[in-house]
C-alpha cells in the first residue's frame, strides 16, 4: 500500500490553486449572475446596489481571498524551485494573477469604486445619475471581465502545476 504524504510543496501549491480557484469563482458569479441581474434596474438603483454592495464585500475573507493567491503562489514558487516545469507554471499563474487581477483592481475597479463611493446618491438628481452611471458601468465591466479571465486562466494554470506535480 502506497503512503500518501503530503509535503510543504504540496500543501503550498494547493493552497495557491484552492485561493486562486475561490476568486475566480467570486468573479465568475459576479460576472455571470450579478452584472447581468443589477445592469437590468433603473440608474439609481443600479448606483445604489453597487455601492451596497462594494460596501458589503470589503471584508476580512474577501481580504484574504483576495491577497491568499499572491501569497501561497509565492510561498509555493520558493518550495518547488526544484520543478523547473511546475515552478515556471506557478511563476506564470503568479504573473498573471498580479497583473490581470491585483494590479487591475488597484488601479482600475477601485477606483470606479471609490468614486462611486462617495457619492451621495440620496441627494442626487435622475440626470446625475445617468451620468454617474456613464462613468462607471462600462468601465468598471470591462476592468471586471478582464479580472475574470485572469483569475480562470491563472487557476487552470494551477490546476496543471497540480497535475506535473504528481
């Protein structure tokens, strides 16, 4: 009977893998169900439910969800040096978990958020917030599409590192 050990390259590999398959996950729902379902209410409504939203997802596991890719991936890259196949598949998934999904939120769906934020939609008027709407919906969409298939691509590049790792 063979034994199963898992070791610290496992373990740090399929910590990355199962982080990076929770946010593709996040964002393949709110790509799928919830950018479909809210772009079908009125301009005010769309604006309030994004804003409740964006609120609501700043949390401790969104955090770690969030920032859990990065980390393991580079945690399990430093562990698997001796792979070179598998160590250059988690240096690619790395790579394009950073700049399609880490980069692109800092510097583009934050703030599309952050604008929207602030803004007092109880005290705006239907014309502002057709023009709220214009400035944030097809941006924040295409940022988020992008973001998608970033987190898909770098998971299945994972789930293949997973593969050549046994």
């Amino acid at each position: 009977m063979d034994t199963f050990i898992i070791d610290t390259k496992t373990i740090t590999l399929l910590l990355a893998t199962l982080f990076t398959g929770l946010l593709a996950g996040v964002f393949f729902t709110w790509s799928n169900a919830v950018v479909p379902g809210i772009g079908r209410l009125d301009d005010m409504g769309y604006l309030k439910a994004f804003q409740n939203m964006n609120r609501s997802i700043l949390n401790p596991f969104f955090y770690l969800i969030f920032i859990g890719p990065l980390l393991f991936a580079g945690i399990s890259a430093y562990f698997n040096q001796s792979n070179s196949v598998v160590f250059r598949l988690i240096i690619c998934a790395g790579i394009i978990y950073f700049t399609g999904v880490f980069l692109l939120t800092i510097l583009g769906n934050i703030p599309l958020n952050e604008m929207l934020d602030k803004a007092d939609l109880s005290n705006i008027t239907s014309e502002d917030a057709v023009f709220l709407r214009s400035k944030f919906e097809a941006k924040w969409n295409n940022f988020h599409l992008i973001r998608t298939i970033a987190s898909v691509v770098s998971f299945i590049v994972l789930i293949i590192s997973c593969f050549l790792k046994v």
